[in-house]
C-alpha cells in the first residue's frame, strides 16, 4: 500500500498549534518578489509563489537547479543527465532533446530567458534568491510558460567590501569549491566575481569497463560590474558554466532488445553493462546589461538585453548493453539574443503598471550520427532481417540527421493593478505575441551494397523516412516555414481581509510555440509533415496568504485548475520489430487540477518549523489514439482519462532548524533536518506497469518514496561555519523515472545513495 503524507501532515500541523506560542514577535521577515517584474511583497503578489533564499539554499545544502525542486511540492526536475533536462510544474513539463520542441515552464537568470533543456540544470552559484511562480505566466513571460516560471536572481554588487570562501568534502569522493568577491572600485562602481568548482565521483558501475557513470564535474563563474549613478543603474553580468562528465542514461532492467528481465549482463542495483562510457558535456554561457532609468516623476525605464549560448553534447551506448551494437553522438548548439524594455510607473498610485516590448532571436543547430558496432548480427537477427553475413559491410555505418530551426519573436505587453478600494485590488495583464519559425532538415543514411551491387539503406533497416540516393546517402530533406501568434490575457482580484491577510482569484493564460519534429522519424510522419500547432492553456486559481501568530507565522494556500488545448505530446511510436521512434504532435486535452499549502513558523527565536503539502491531479482530458503496443488496448487506444507522465498527486516537504546560542563564541548551534515525499506515478502515456500484457517486466511506474536530510554544525555570527551534513540519510532506495530506450531496453533512473561530508566557511568583510 502506497504511504499517504497525509497523516503526517495531520500530525505536524497538530505539533505546530500545541507548541508554545510565546515566540518573540517579528521574526517573519519581509520576503521581497519580481514575478510580475515589480519588486513586491510576496504577500500581496496573487500568483502562488515559492521562493528559496540564499539561506535556506545553504541549510538545504542544494548545488543545482535540480535539487531546489526537491522541496517545492507540485515543481520537479528530471535527474540522470543534462542535455534533456525537463522542468515540470503541476504535472505539466517536457524536456527539449528537440531543437524544434521547445519547453513548458521557463527559466530565467535575472529575467533572461535561459531558453532550452541543456542550459537549465545551473549550478547554484551566489543566488539571492530562486522564485517558483507556479502556473500560466504568458502575460508577464510569454512563451514556453504555459506550466510556470522559475526565476534565479543573483546577488548583484554593492558598495562594501565582502569576500566569502567556502569548501566542502565528502563520500563519493565529492568536493565542492567556491569563493565570491565583492569590491568598491569607486564611489559609483562595484563589482562581484563568483567562481565554483565541484565534483562527485559516480555510483553506477559499469561492470564491463569499470567506470562508474553519473559523476558530476562542472565549473561556474560569474562577474558583475554595476554603476550606480543619480538617475541610472547599470549592471553589466557575465556567467560561463563548463561541465564534462560519465553521465547516465537509465539503468537496464532488461536485455538490450527488452525482451529478458532481469538484465543478464547486469542483473545488480546501480550495475549495468556498456561496452561504451556514456559522456556528456555542456558549455553554457552568456553575458547581459540591465539599465535601470529614472525618467523623472518617479516614472523608470528598465532595458535588459542578452545573448546565450549553449554548446551540448553526449555520447551514448544506444543498445545499453556490453553488446557493440550502436553508438550515438549528438551535439546541439543554441545561440539567443533577446531586447527587453519596460516602462514602469510610480509606486504607491492607485493605477500602478508595467508596459513593455520583448525581442527574441534564436538559432538552434542539432545533429545525430548514430553508428553501428561490430556486432550488427546480433540486431539482424533480432530484427528478422537477412542481412547477418554481411556484418562486416555494416560496421561504422551511420544514420545521420542535420537541422536547423531558426526562431524570431516580438512581444507587446502590459500588467498593473487598480485599487478599486482601500482592501479591494484589481490586476490585470495582456501579451500580444508573434513568433515565425523555419526549419532546415536533412535525413542521411549511409547505402551499403551487397553482394557487389544491391544497395540497403540504413534509413530502410531502421524503417526511417529516406530519400533519394545522393552521394553514398539516402537523403531526406524537409524545409518549411510557421508563423504564430497568441493573445495571453491575465486577470485577478484580490482583497485585504485585514492588514496581514489577503485572498485573491485570479485567470490566466499562455501558450507554447508551435514546431517541427526534427528527430528521426518514419516515413509517413515526413510524408505528412513534422510540424505540429501551438498549445494554449487557460488557468483558474484561488488563494490565501498571509502572516499572523504576531508576525512569527507566514502561510500559504492555493487551488488550482488549468485546461490545456492542443496538447503537445512528444511520444514514442513502434516502428515494427521492435523498434521505435519519437513523434510530436497535437494530440490531447490536459486538465490539472489542485492545491498548494505552504507554511513557516518560529514558536520560538531559537526554532523554525516549516512545512508544504501539494495535490495535483493531471490527466488526459481528451486523447483518442494515443495508446502504444504497450497498452493493454493496443496501438491506438483511447487514453482519455489516464494520468499525465511523471505526475504524482501527492508531494510534501518539511523542515525543523533550532538555533541554540553559544555566548563565548559569539556564535549559535545549528541543527536542521529535512524530509520530502513523492507518491508513486506513472511514467508513460498508457498508465501501464508492465513492459507489455502477460510480460510480467516491471515498466512504466515509479513507487512513493521518502527522503531525509539533515546538517548539523556551528555558525558563528554570518562570519565563519562548520558543518556536517548528509542527504538522503536513511539511504532510502528509491527510483525517479522508467523508460524504454530506441531498442525497447526498459531503463529505470535510481535516486542518489546517502551522501554525506563536512562543510567550512569564512567571510571576509
């Protein structure tokens, strides 16, 4: 039986109202938000919103994008590699291995779109804080945020002097270095420099060459240089993120073909068996400038303009297995440039608003050259075809594809609030968008001639789409161009039921870009064409924040519902013998549907308790012919009514931190456990949890699993610590994710073992 956080919630929630309530007032502090581009209260902002501070980055002990979403209920990040991550709030996400395919939620550095999968698992490095706005953000964001938005912001220059080196070592071989540098140069100009070094050694071992994959190896640097004059701010931010590493890409449960569990090379947790080392690496770079204008009559001007670049690329054991069947390389480069100006009015008017105009420009290349090993027989036979004595011919022989997506978008925007009474305030927003993309794609399969003289195609053995032959190729071109555009409206009302409580309902909208399926594909989706329509969302919320207890309780509640249309849905579709390959199209209505309960309390100056709970039922409103030849009703079934992949209904976190003060040492003792929960879910359309009817291979469902954390140490007044600290401490086993790789191989993706090591610190100010 599944593991409810119910009764526990119940039980902390009891905790919480019997401890004592003499707590020292005003130990809530103001959290301060820029998810509707103004710098606002959190309390007053209608949007459920989770932020992580810089502090509770540091307690956590979070190092990446992916770790912060472990404790945020409803927002997940996919684990196991890089260059597809997929961000998912409320149930609804995808990753973009996809040049054509883009996002739903988007992230942000500073309001600069990050743009697609490869450049979203950042590093954490000199955050000040990370907002999670869960929900449409079309007006605000525009496009790919149909889910929500995540915005990290940094801690930008000032005028004093600081420096902060901080190192930590633990099992696993792991290490983390970082220092931050912040200086005057004169009375008006200051700048940061942050540079991080980590490393951990991997703990899945490849039995056949020894190499242990799922290692992190990555370095992070940015700089800032801020003027600060009279009537303008400038903030000229550089960042740069290098990462190479034996990444992972699932752990075998079956043979290679997925037709033999368990797998017989590698039967073993976090054991699998690859002829090849799995390798990814990524460079992710970009610079910006942020000019803030005091255009007089309290009115500014702020423009933010940035250019992005991402280089990622990975190579792969695509047979999973110490067979030398194929071998994938797949490199994609991203370059974006985007103009942001925004017109903003005064403070403290009746009428408060933002207007503004986006620009974005992106150019996105991809290629893949899959290769055939040495042992093509081995996938001859298995696929039925006649072609095994000829091994030798085939061995090196490439499928290729080249594409080039092209993406240019202009925006027009507004968003303010109208205080319609002294407790009563309307908000309101609308983003008029139109985007154009063209596509450039090519299909190439080396022709291998038998026998003398017969061609075969490998486009033909692998039931790809091919073309004529062109110089040793079969080649497929396809070439087309799509225009967009989108109206995304916004509406709320919100009301002051006292001085420190507010409720408010709120509409929202958004929509993701349409695009093209530049991936492999059989014939008869080239023949119909692989582009695919924009997907549009319209969302409904209701909510309660607030502080109360005399300012020592801050609280959350939300309820939500959003009803997608046009769904898009990147899927895998049986090719024959069992093969398969990924298709995109408009295939579904999605409703999600739920509640956020967030809360933090300090019963006392010395304790801080807090909590979250999350419900999110996603389903398939409408999807007729969506089933696989892994669902019990085969090829083509109704999935109407079946859960979204990768969206479990229940999520919770909660943490307890006590404070006890060490007066000889000016400094105070430090303990502070955390505890997450993710119920169990699907991950695959057809909501099965075998490989296929009367198999009996597990495939397709992840079980509940529960995770503690805890540091413990000394903190000696913000100027030096020491901690100890461990994730994952009860070493629970537990599985994120299961999928089916090219060949059918049914891959689960484990969670990380207990790590734990020791932490110092030191500032100098």
């Amino acid at each position: 039986m599944q593991k409810k956080p119910l009764a526990l919630s119940v039980g902390i929630a009891t905790l919480v109202v019997c401890l004592d309530s003499s707590a020292r007032q005003g130990l809530i502090e103001e959290v301060i938000v820029t998810a509707q581009k103004r710098s606002e209260s959190l309390e007053d902002v209608p949007i459920s919103i989770a932020v992580m501070s810089s502090e509770a980055m540091d307690k956590t002990g979070v190092r990446q994008m992916r770790e912060v979403a472990e404790f945020v209920p409803n927002v997940s990040l996919t684990a196991g590699n890089d260059t597809n991550t997929a961000v998912r709030i409320r149930g609804v996400g995808a990753n973009t291995r996809n040049i054509g395919f883009d996002t739903r939620v988007g992230m942000y550095l500073d309001g600069v779109y990050l743009g697609q999968s490869p450049a979203q698992n950042l590093d954490i490095l000199d955050l000040e804080r990370v907002e999670i706005a869960r929900g449409p953000q079309g007006t605000l964001f525009g496009k790919n945020t149909v889910a929500g938005a995540i915005n990290m912001i940094t801690n930008k220059p000032d005028r004093s002097f600081m420096a902060d080196v901080r190192g930590e070592y633990g099992n696993l071989d792991s290490y983390r270095i970082s220092a931050i540098v912040n200086a005057p140069l004169t009375e008006s100009i200051a700048a940061r420099l942050s540079v991080s070094d980590n490393h951990r050694d991997g703990f899945i071992k490849n039995i056949t060459t020894g190499t242990e994959f799922n290692e992190r190896d990555g370095t992070s640097y940015r700089g800032q240089l801020r003027y600060q004059g009279d009537r303008i701010d400038v903030n000229l931010a550089a960042d740069y993120l290098e990462s190479e590493r034996v990444s992972f890409f699932g752990e075998p449960q079956t043979d290679w073909s997925g037709r033999v569990y368990p797998d017989p090379l590698a039967p073993g947790r976090n054991r699998i068996s690859n002829n090849i080392d799995n390798h990814e690496e990524r460079e992710v770079w970009g610079v910006s400038a942020t000019a803030d204008i005091d255009l007089g009559d309290n009115y500014s001007l702020r423009s933010i303009t940035a250019y992005r670049d991402t280089d990622a690329r990975r190579i792969q054991d695509s047979d999973q297995s110490a067979n030398d069947i194929l071998r994938l390389d797949y490199p994609d480069q991203y370059e974006q440039w985007s103009q942001e100006i925004q017109f903003i009015s005064p403070e403290g008017e009746r009428l408060q608003y933002i207007a503004g105009l986006y620009l974005y420009d992106q150019v996105a290349i991809s290629e893949r050259s899959p290769s055939l090993g040495s042992q093509t027989d081995v996938l001859f036979n298995a696929l039925g075809v006649p072609l095994a004595p000829f091994r030798d011919l085939f061995t090196g022989a490439r499928l290729s594809t080249h594409g080039k997506v092209d993406t240019e978008s202009w925006a027009l925007f507004v968003n303010g609030t109208y205080e319609l009474g002294d407790r009563l305030t309307l908000g309101f927003g609308a983003r008029y968008t139109e985007e154009k993309k063209s596509v450039d794609y090519t299909m190439l399969g080396d022709v291998v001639y038998i026998l003398g003289s017969i061609p075969v195609s490998l486009s033909e053995v692998f039931g790809i789409a091919e073309g004529p032959i062109i110089d040793g190729y079969s080649t497929a071109v396809y070439k087309d161009e799509k225009s967009y555009d989108d109206f995304s409206p916004t509406l709320s009302l919100s009301y002051a039921i006292s001085d420190t409580v507010n409720i408010y309902a709120r509409y929202s909208s958004a929509f993701k870009s349409g695009g093209f399926n530049v991936d492999f594909v059989p014939q008869q989706v080239l023949d119909s064409g692989l582009d695919f329509d924009t997907e549009t969302v319209d969302a409904y919320e209701i909510g309660l924040k607030g502080t109360a207890l005399d300012n020592t309780l801050r609280f959350a509640l939300a309820g939500f519902q959003m009803d997608f249309d046009d769904y898009q849905l990147n899927q895998f579709v049986k090719l024959g013998s069992n093969l398969s390959a990924i298709t995109i199209r408009n295939a579904a209505k999605v409703q999600s549907r739920g509640f956020e309960a967030e809360a933090t309390w300090y019963p006392s100056a010395a304790l801080m308790l807090q909590g979250s709970l999350g419900y999110n039922d996603a389903e398939f409103d409408e999807f007729p012919g969506g089933g696989t030849s892994r669902n019990p009703g085969g090829l083509g079934a109704d999935l109407s009514g079946n859960k979204l992949p990768l969206a479990p209904e229940w999520s919770a976190a909660f943490a307890a931190q006590y404070n006890h003060p060490l007066p000889a040492w000016n400094a105070e003792f430090v303990t502070r456990v955390d505890w997450t929960y993710t119920e169990g879910h699907y991950t695959t359309e057809d909501n099965v949890k075998v490989a296929s009817p009367g198999s009996g291979i597990p495939f397709g469902y992840v079980e509940s699993y529960d995770i503690f954390n805890a540091r413990i140490g000394v903190e000696a007044a913000g100027q030096w610590s020491v901690y100890l600290w461990a994730r994952n401490l009860l070493d629970e086993e537990y599985t994120d994710n299961s999928q089916s790789d090219f060949f059918g191989t049914i891959v689960d993706f484990p969670g990380d073992p207990r790590t734990y090591g020791i932490e110092l610190a030191y500032t100098f100010d």
